[in-house]
C-alpha cells in the first residue's frame, strides 16, 4: 500500500477511540510501512482507558521517542510521524495530516514541533 492510497482510504472516517484515532492512525501507517508493530501496547476503546495507556508510557511523546528515531520536523518525509499539540500527525506533501472529529483534517507542516521517522 501507498501512502496516498492509506491517506485516501481513511479520508472521511471519523474520529473513533480504538478504531480511528490520531495515534493509530500516524502508528498504522509505520506498521504497514515497515510490516512490524511498533506500539503493541496502544490499544484502547474510549478516551479514559487511552488516558490511562498514555500515561503508562510516559506520554505519547516519550512512547514515540522510544519506539521511533526523533528527527528534525524541516527534514521529515512523507511518511514520517508528526506530533502537534499532543496529537499525531503524518507528513504528506506541504502538509501533516491527522483525524478529525468527521475525517482527515490538513495543516501546515511547519506546526509539526516533533518529527519522527521508523
């Protein structure tokens, strides 16, 4: 699979704990890259239990830190993880993109203030 085709496929899925979330979705898109599973321990199925694993693994930054390579956000490529505001993102193009509340929303990937690549 592409990453377009990933991109494209979930382009309307809304916002669902579990299922359709900012981490699994930035996550699904490594593991599917590199066909391993890089945050086994991230499954949840609302807001509180993904609180809870969060907070188990220091947050979601140092459980990116742990499980990926921080690099500089300006050197990112497609593909790559994002983190803004406590919420992941992938690099695409000029933008990062991640789960909305009723499908992909898009910014500009100057806002990513982490970067990570797998």
């Amino acid at each position: 699979m592409k990453l377009h085709d990933y991109i494209h496929a979930r382009m309307e899925q809304p916002f669902v704990w579990g299922v359709n979330d900012c981490i699994l979705f930035a996550v699904g898109w490594a593991n599917i890259a590199t066909d391993r599973n890089h945050l086994p321990e991230v499954t949840w199925t609302n807001e509180k239990e993904a609180l809870k694993v969060l907070k188990g693994l220091g947050g979601m930054v140092a459980a990116f830190d742990r499980n990926f390579t921080r690099i500089e956000p300006n050197f990112a490529r497609d593909g790559d993880l994002a983190i803004v505001d406590e919420t992941a993102y992938l690099f695409s193009g000029p933008h990062i993109v991640g789960v909305g509340k009723t499908g992909l929303i898009f910014k500009n990937r100057s806002e990513a203030s982490c970067a990570y690549s797998y």
